[in-house]
C-alpha cells in the first residue's frame, strides 16, 4: 500500500514536472529547414559563417566571443578582414516587430529590424524574413554572390529533400516579379519560422514563471521590476511582455573607440573602401535608412523627407530585453547598445540614472547629441540599491529558466 503510494507521489511529481517545464522543443518541418539554413557554414564565401557564429545561443542568440565583446564588438565577416558597423542584437523573441511604417497619430516611425529598421517586411510581409535576406550576400557578413549561388547551395546540401517537402521542388532560376529568387525568400520564410520556434523563443524565463504564478521573484528582483515600471521608467520604452515597443529612440551612448568599421577605409569590396569616411564616421540610425527611401514615401504620411531625415538622426531601435544578461557563465563578457560601447548591465543602469551628470563631467561624450531623449533617462535618482535591484531584474530575463 505504502509503496505503491510513494509510487503514485513519484509518478505524480514526475508529470507535473513534465507539465510545467516546456516540453522538448519539437521543430515542424518548415522550423528544421529554417535551423539548417541558420547553422549552414557552405553558406557563406569562404565557407566558414553561419547565422549562429554571429547569433549563439549560449549568449542569448547574439555573439559569442568574450574577447570581441570586450572591445569592438563587431563581428568580422566570412571574409576576415572586412567588419561591418555594428553590434548583432539578439535573434531571439525578435519576430513580433511590425512592418516598417510610419504611425501619425503618435507621430513616431515603428517597427522593422535591425538597430535602423531597414529590413522593413516591404519584401516579404515579414520584417524577420526580410531581415534573413540580407545577411547572406552581405560582403561583409557571409559574402555570397548571389540569391542563385545560395540556392545552388540548398539544392546540393543534405537537407535539399526538407525544402522540398516543405516548398516543393527547388528551383534556383524562378524569379518573383521584384526580382527577388522565390526559393531565396522561402529560405528566408524558414529560418524566421526557426527563429520563432520553441528552441530560439521558448518564452521560459524566470520572468515568465512569474507571471504565470509558478516561480516567484526574489525581493530584490521584486524591488526592481517595480523601480522598471515606475520611478526608473524603463517600461516606457521596453513593456513587458516583449521589452520593446519597436520605436526609435537617441540615448545618446558614447561611439565605441575600438569599433573595427572606423578601420574600413583601409579595407576595400569591389574597389570602394567599406567605409570612406573612417574615424570620422558617425553611426546614422534610423536617419540612414530613411534618407535611402524616395521622397514620394514620405508625402504618403504628410511628412517631408529631409525633417524626417533630421529628427532621427543617431535614433536606434528601442531592443529587446529577453535573455540581455543570457551567457555561459559568470564574468564571460557581453556588449550592450547598437555598437557595444557599455559592457554590462551595471554600466547600462548606472548610464541612464547618471547620464546629465556624466556629459557634465566629461566622462562620456555622446555618439550624436542631436535629438537626444532628456524626458525618460539621464538623471533618475535611483540609489545605488535601486540600480542593483534593476540589474537583478533584467537578469529573471534570460531563457531556459530552471523552477
Ligand atoms: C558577421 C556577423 C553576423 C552574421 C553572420 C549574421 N548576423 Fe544577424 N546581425 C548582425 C549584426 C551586426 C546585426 C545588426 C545590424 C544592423 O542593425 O545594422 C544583425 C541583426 C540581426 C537581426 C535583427 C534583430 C533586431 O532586433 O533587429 C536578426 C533577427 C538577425 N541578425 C538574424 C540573423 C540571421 C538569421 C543570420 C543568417 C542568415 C544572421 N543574422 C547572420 C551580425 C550578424
Ligand atoms: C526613451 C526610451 C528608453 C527608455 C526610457 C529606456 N530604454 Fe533601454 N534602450 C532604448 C534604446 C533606444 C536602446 C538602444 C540604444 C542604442 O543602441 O543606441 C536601449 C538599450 C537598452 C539596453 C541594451 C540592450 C542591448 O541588447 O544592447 C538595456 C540593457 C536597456 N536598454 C535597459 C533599460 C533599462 C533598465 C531602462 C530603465 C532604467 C531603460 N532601458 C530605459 C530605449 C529606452
């Protein structure tokens, strides 16, 4: 009697286990074809970059290498020498990010990915796939000639049979009418369906638990996720549950002097330096990509292209928080903002509760002072226990969360 009742408790212990973890990332064809093309190193020139070098899971889905962390922060391309201009955000829970567009009533422009928007959903309904699209021809990432030479890939590869269970036969010379090859967006389409999936976005953080009532936040932690929504107003820009509202926003960090794109003059594709401008360059956001848009798109909304142009100038996308402190272990180094110029989540809070006084004392010169936000950050008056308990916070934020 005895025994079979320790029995049924072990057993019930067991399932409710089973209930309450997330089960075992189960994939759908279309999410194992996206995880193929996203880990596929022939898919670069020379063949030695994949999506994941640059986006690993053990750092929350961005770079991996402490030591490039520690410094520039920018990932070198599949062709070594060559660096693009900024930090990889993380490709994890990214795929609720609107299309690209501009919302009048709150006067604001919204959505897309990337720190600058660029990769809108205009392609393919789908700002994340849209996003897939680019970093494989991008010479300075994993420098394929063409949608044709990455679809040759596929075709070869050992998963070729997966596309065509899930897309039908390959064909690597079916263009689409915006001259885009329609096997190249459905490789796109895949791997925004794996970055959507249970292994990229499990949602199973401490946080998560939380407001679902089977974890609770430790005082401190409690302490911080109040100071968030209140007095430090993180919330205003980073709401729960997704930690971002898809807009735009100067804070006004200081330019990473170990930043590799400041060297690019030196370094050359197709015979034009990467970056003309070399030191002097200073990081556009948003104000880049808008002024690559005709004016015709503007007048849309009633706005004039070179206003627009102007007011969001250095603005960069408001990221994520989930899995922000995500890494393999105590003191591996990670980098925060669009070029990876702060170096923890301590340097983060302690910048936006003191940043008035630190401009003041010269100990931080901000990248862009131009339409620089001074109503939400930059003297919070948190203490030293306040912006402690913040840190605390952010750190229930990180995936594979264990009750
Ligand atoms: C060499 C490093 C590198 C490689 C390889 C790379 N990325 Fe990135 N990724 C970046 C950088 C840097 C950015 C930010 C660029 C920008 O905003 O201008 C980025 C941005 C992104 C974003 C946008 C996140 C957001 O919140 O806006 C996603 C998603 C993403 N990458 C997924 C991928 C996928 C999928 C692949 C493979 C097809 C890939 N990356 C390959 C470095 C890389
Ligand atoms: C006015 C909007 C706004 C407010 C308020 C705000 N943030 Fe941010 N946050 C941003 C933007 C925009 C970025 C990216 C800026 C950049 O890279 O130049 C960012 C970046 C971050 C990052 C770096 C994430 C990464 O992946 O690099 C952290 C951490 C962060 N914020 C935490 C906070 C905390 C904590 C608070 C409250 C104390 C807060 N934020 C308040 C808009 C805001």
């Amino acid at each position: 009697m005895k025994g079979s009742t320790v029995l049924k408790s072990v057993f019930l212990s067991v399932l409710i286990a089973l209930v309450a973890l997330p089960a075992a990332a189960q994939l759908t064809p279309k999410e194992t074809l996206g995880k193929a093309l996203y880990f596929d190193r022939a898919l670069s020139s020379p063949s030695n970059m994949s999506c994941a070098v640059c986006h690993e899971e053990r750092a929350g889905f961005t770079g991996s290498n402490p030591g490039i962390n520690k410094k520039g922060a920018v990932y070198p391309g599949a062709v070594h020498q060559r660096f693009g201009n900024r930090r990889p955000p993380t490709a994890s829970s990214a795929g609720d990010s609107p299309v690209f567009h501009y919302d009048a009533e709150e006067g604001l422009f919204i959505g897309g990915m990337f720190w600058d928007g660029r990769a809108t959903g205009w392609v393919t309904g789908d700002p994340l796939a849209d996003q897939a699209m680019g970093p494989y021809l991008n010479p300075v990432e994993q420098n394929l000639p063409s949608e044709e030479a990455a679809c040759v890939v596929v075709a070869e590869s050992v998963y070729a049979g997966l596309y065509e269970e899930v897309f039908g036969p390959i064909d690597c010379s079916d263009y689409d009418d915006d001259g885009h090859l329609k096997a190249y967006k459905n490789f796109a389409v895949a791997v925004a369906a794996f970055e959507r999936s249970e292994e990229v976005s499990p949602y199973d953080s401490k946080f998560d638990y939380v407001m679902a009532g089977e974890a609770e936040f430790s005082p401190q932690e409690a302490l911080g996720w109040d100071l968030f929504n209140g007095k430090a107003m993180c919330s205003a820009c980073h709401p729960a549950p997704l930690f971002t509202d898809f807009t735009y926003d100067n804070l006004g960090v200081p330019r990473n002097p170990d930043n590799p794109f400041y060297d690019m003059d030196q370094v050359f594709v197709d015979g034009a330096p990467i970056n003309d401008l070399g030191e002097t360059w200073v990081d556009p956001g948003l104000a880049g990509f808008l002024s690559s848009l005709p004016e015709d798109w503007f007048e849309v909304y009633g706005l004039e292209k070179s206003a627009a142009v102007d007011e969001n100038y250095g603005k960069h996308k408001v990221p994520t928080l989930r899995n922000v402190d995500k890494r393999p272990g105590r003191g591996f180094a990670k980098a925060y903002m669009h070029n990876g110029s702060l170096k923890s989540l301590e340097e983060v809070v302690a910048f936006y509760n003191n940043r008035e006084t630190m401009i003041a004392e010269g100990s931080i010169v901000p990248e862009v002072m131009a339409n620089m936000n001074v109503d939400e950050l930059g003297d919070l008056g948190l203490t030293e226990e306040e912006e402690a308990a913040l840190v605390a916070f952010m750190k229930t934020l990180s995936d594979g969360y264990q009750p």
